[in-house]
C-alpha cells in the first residue's frame, strides 16, 4: 500500500512540473510576442475588411468539409477498381457454395 502512494505522489509531482512547464512556455510565447496581439499599429498597416459570418463559415468549415469528401470519394473509387471480383478488403473471399 505504500508503494502505490509513492507511486501516486511521484505522478502527481511530474504531472504538476509538466503543467507548470506548458505554462512557462505559452506565457513566454505570449510575452515574446507583443504583435500578435495587435495592440498597436505598425505604419503601413492596412488591415482591410473583415469576414463576415458566412465567409467564414465557408472558409474555415466548408472548405475542409469538401476537400475531405474529395479525397475519400478518390480513394473509395480508386480502392474499388483495383480490386478483382469477389474480393472483400484487399482479400479473397471464401467460396460459398
């Protein structure tokens, strides 16, 4: 019984050091890096207009959406004509009858 409390602290000391690790690391990312917050501007900035609800939508969730039923429907076809009749998954089937 000892032991697995041992055990359990020792866990619990490295997950804690693992945390305060990723921690240090975003804060000190988020510190170097005072641009990316866009608190001020730089001369020459000319950030344009922004993307309405819609372009986004389809931009960042359509988009992927369509280029992934792409390539799997590619892969499905190309699987499909590469296999001999009566083959199931890559193999033979079994004759039945």
């Amino acid at each position: 019984m000892d032991i697995k409390v041992n055990k359990n602290i020792r866990s619990a000391g490295h997950a804690a050091r693992a945390g305060a690790v990723a921690a240090l690391t975003a804060l000190t990312l988020l510190v170097a890096s005072p641009t990316a917050s866009a608190l001020y501007r730089d001369d020459g900035d000319d950030p344009g207009t922004g993307l309405s609800v819609a372009e986004t939508l389809g931009l960042y969730v359509v988009t992927p959406l369509v280029l992934f039923l792409v390539i799997a429907g590619l892969v499905i076809v190309a699987d499909r004509s590469s296999r001999k009749s009566g083959q199931v998954g890559g193999r033979q089937e079994p004759n039945r009858g």
